[in-house]
C-alpha cells in the first residue's frame, strides 16, 4: 500500500482529504477537529511509511498553491474591517509581536540550561510557534538545515495541538459570556408624539449611524420612502431599523414605539433583498450608484456573508452582497435588473482579480528587506495576504473589480487551507520518527512545549488586558502562531464568526516577520 501511494502522490493526497474529513467529525467532549484533522493524518501517515522504508509526499507546489490560496482569501474575507479596526488594532500588533519575543528569550535561556545548539533552539523556536518561514530563515543563517529542522519537528506537533487547545478555551469563554459579532438588528415602527421634531437626516445624526429609518407615513399623504431632509411632525409613523438599545433611545426621544404595522401596507412601497451582481458597481460606494435619484429607492441593510449591516453612504459594496431595498413598487423591476440580483454573485470567483492578486501578493513576498546580518523576505504567504487585504479594501482598480464575493472567498480559503495541511503535515512527518528517538528528543521536546505555553499564556493574557472579545481573541492566537490549523479549528467551532478571519488577519503579519527576524537571532546570539 505504502508503495503505491509513493508512486501516485496525487492519490496520496486524495487519501489524507478523505481520512481528515472521517477523522474532523469525530466528536471528543463534544469538540471536533474539523479540518485541522487533515494535518495530523498527514503526519501520522508520512511517519508510518517512514517506519516501512517508504517516504511518502505532496508535491510542494501544490502545497504552496494552497498556501497562497489561502492567506489570499483570507485577506479578501478580512480586508473590509481590518482597516477600520487598524486604527484601534495597533497596539494588538505590538502586544503580539513582545510575545513571540517573550517566547525567544524564554527559547533562548532554556535550551542553554538544557545544552542545544544555537541551531537547535532555533529550530525549536519555529515549530513550537509553527512558523516554516522562520525555520527557512534559521536554516539560511546558521548554513545548513538539519539541526534546525530537528528542533522544528519534534516542536510542532505541540505547537499545533497546545495553541489549539488555548484557542479552544478562549472559544468556550466567548460562548459562556455569550458574546457576539454585531448586534442583532430589529424593524419598529415609531410614532412622533411632539410638533416640530428633527428631519430624518438629523435624527440619523443624533445616533451615528446604528440606526437607519426606510419608510415616513405623514399623518395625511401616503407612505414614502424616508429622505434624509424629510421632517417629522406630530402623528408620523417612521420605520426604524436598529439595535433594540437605540431604537428604544429613538422612541424616547421622537414619542414611543406603535403597533401600527406600516412595514406590512405595501400599498405605495415595497421591500426586497436583491443580489449586487453586477460587476459594474463592485467596489464602488454605495452613494455612487444614485439608488435614490433613479429610482427614489432606499438600502436599509446590508447582508455580507451572514452578518446584517446598517450601510452608511461611503459603504463599500461588494459581489454577492445582499441589500435590502426599500423602493415604490412599479420601481423595483428595474433596481433588480439595474443591481443584477443574480445568484451568480455569490459564486463569482472573479478569476482576473484573483491571478492579479496573487502575483502582486507573490512579488511583495519576494522583495529583499535589508537586516544588518543580511536580507531577508516576508515569503509569499505572508505577501498574499497583504495582497488579499489591500484588493478587498479598494474593491476595484479603474473599471475593474479586483475582489470577490464573500461566499467564494470562504469556499476558496477552505479549499486552499485543507491542500496546504496535508503538505505540511507530510513535511513535519518525513523527520518526526527520527528526531523523536534521537538524544536531541526529550530536550527538544521539553523545551517546545514551554515556549508554546508561554505564547499562548501571554497572547490571553494581552489580549483580556486589551479588552478583546474571546472569539476574535481566538482568531488571534492562530494569526500569532501563523498557522491555518487553527484558523481552520476557531471557524468551525464559532460557526465562522467573521470576527475570527479579523483577529487572524490582523496579527498575521506582524507575528511574521517578528518570528522570521526572532529565529535568526537565535542561531546568531542564543
């Protein structure tokens, strides 16, 4: 068996896919693996062949392809809010990048106390904090690769399991404190109570933006869609979407919540969710399609994934968003064939902007960074992901969209994430017997779990001192430890909570470049 899974490497990879779906749905203590179950059949595998003299791989282009597919999309799915969360995320960043310095020293201190090599700790660094990067860079710096890649193997089947395992805890926290990743957002319907009162606009004003208001119905006149200079008089009926805090504030302070059902008369308006297909309006703010010039038409809400967003006029819109429109009734067939309302929207991998972004993300990766013992490279996963970032954030270049929809871009990351487990794993696995029975073993082994736990010790506690919520927090720690295992395991488990691919996003780089920069100095003054 072990020889002809050699000599086919493609049914190789196939079988590790079938295993890990098998193996991801069982249920200990009512947690699942999930697709993080792929890796640890790749190890287990490849290092069984080993025992029978057979060495059993995944091509490596196909596991980078996989790796970039993935930090690709990750970027795409996040880019929206990371930039909105840079400007309070930066000190995330910091804290994340004095941790895996905290676990260098830690690495350093110990594996003198424990007698390793320079190359050794080095190596140990990489695999407890799962970084193949780093150990590439410890490797080029120490000027050969099988003490570093002993360390790295022995250290990285820990690292795996012991940050999963804080990611895990950090997700029952955020469950138990019933956390979640925006407010739910209710329709009432509100009467005006006192003459004179604020025009739409300024009631909008008056609650930044959580709230929306879709339909006004004078006292005498018919319904009509709400503009922002129209005013409210005593005996209106305003629809008003929100939180339920705000829409009580709103009651409070224009008169108090009717039963009247102004939302149910569809006499003069109608409400629909029409899909955004046309690649036309891709990356263009929401203003910009004239929805109210044209067709005296209102966007109440925006779907994105399965997320219900109030849109405020500079939102940006993505393909296979899902707005709820609010617009007279002889007027809704031609929003439809005006915004596409396509299923194709959803699915829409938009394959121009995809090979445009991964060439750019390829390139930035492979730009030389200037160090004093030397030059070193982001590499492209990390490249990719900045490249994934940027592209969903400006949504288009000239006429041309350059994101996707949110729906392809999960399918695509799950795709590329479960390709590049299985690579890793049968890399991990090629040197896991051998170092685990050599002299270096036990030390090695010690020493890895120590640096994992202080990681994950400090990345908690940081992250709790900076009042992040649990489920972001647990995407964090995979974006500390760069690695998809985890990200694979928090989606699953929070039902792929978006705050989890943002705190993920968010620390990836960082955490990068810091490990790559740590593990070199290890080799050189460890």
């Amino acid at each position: 068996m072990f020889a002809l899974l050699a000599q086919f490497p493609m049914l190789f990879f196939a079988l590790l896919l079938v295993l890990g779906a098998v193996l991801g749905q069982i249920r200990v203590a009512g947690a699942t693996l999930g697709p993080a179950a792929v890796l640890f059949v790749a190890l287990g595998m490849t290092a069984w062949g080993i025992t029978q003299g057979v060495e059993l791989t995944v091509p490596e282009v196909l596991g980078t392809f996989g790796l970039i597919l993935f930090t690709y999309t990750v970027g795409i799915i996040s880019g929206p809010n990371f930039f909105g969360s840079l400007r309070r995320g930066w000190p995330v960043m910091l804290t994340t990048v004095a941790c895996v310095a905290i676990a260098a020293i830690v690495a350093a201190l110990g594996g003198k106390a424990l007698g390793l090599p320079n190359p050794v700790i080095a190596g140990t660094y990489a695999g407890a904090l799962t970084n193949t990067p780093a150990l590439a860079a410890a490797s080029q710096a120490a000027g050969e690769a099988q003490l570093p890649a002993v360390g790295y193997s022995i250290s990285y089947l820990w690292g795996v399991i012991g940050m999963m395992l804080a990611t895990a805890w950090a997700l029952r926290r955020g469950a138990r404190d019933n956390t979640s990743a925006a407010p739910r957002l209710e329709q009432r319907t509100v009467r005006v109570d006192r003459a004179g009162g604020p025009t739409v606009g300024q009631l909008l004003e008056n609650h930044a933006g959580a709230v929306t208001v879709t339909r006004v119905k004078h006292a005498t006149g018919p319904m009509m869609v709400a503009s922002p200079d129209e005013p409210l008089d005593q005996g209106d009926l305003i629809s008003v979407i929100g939180p339920a805090d705000e829409l009580a504030s709103v009651a409070a302070e224009l008169g108090h919540i009717s039963s009247v059902d102004i939302i149910g008369d569809r006499t003069d308006l109608d409400s629909n969710r029409v899909t955004l297909s046309s690649a036309a309006f891709a990356g263009h703010r929401l203003d910009e399609l004239g929805l109210g010039a044209r067709f005296g038409a209102h966007v109440s809400r925006v779907r994105r994934g399965d997320v219900d967003m109030i849109p405020t006029p500079d939102f940006v819109l993505q393909l296979g968003d899902r707005l709820r429109v609010v617009a007279p009734r002889d007027q809704m067939r031609p929003l439809r064939g005006y915004l596409g309302d396509s299923e194709r929207g959803f699915s829409d991998i938009n394959p121009l902007g995809l090979a445009l972004g991964l060439t750019v993300g390829i390139g930035i990766g492979m730009i030389p960074i200037p160090l004093p013992t030397g030059t070193f490279t982001l590499g492209s996963a990390a490249g990719t992901l900045l490249a994934g970032l940027v592209f969903a954030r400006i949504g288009r270049v000239g006429r041309v969209p350059i994101s996707m929809p949110t729906a392809a871009a999960h399918a695509l990351s799950a795709l590329g994430m479960l390709v590049f487990l299985a690579y890793a794993g049968t890399k991990a696995g090629l040197l896991f017997a051998e170092a685990v029975s050599s002299n270096l073993g036990w030390k090695v082994a010690l020493l890895g779990f120590v640096v994992t736990i202080v990681a994950a010790a400090g990345l908690l506690l940081a992250g709790r001192l900076q009042r992040t919520d649990w489920v972001q927090l647990a995407g964090q720690l995979g974006g500390a430890q760069t690695q998809p295992a985890l990200l694979a395991f928090a989606n699953t488990r929070s039902g792929f909570d978006n705050r989890v691919s943002l705190g993920y996003a968010l620390v990836y780089p960082a955490a990068m470049v810091g490990k790559i920069l740590l593990a070199q100095l290890l080799v050189l003054l460890g």
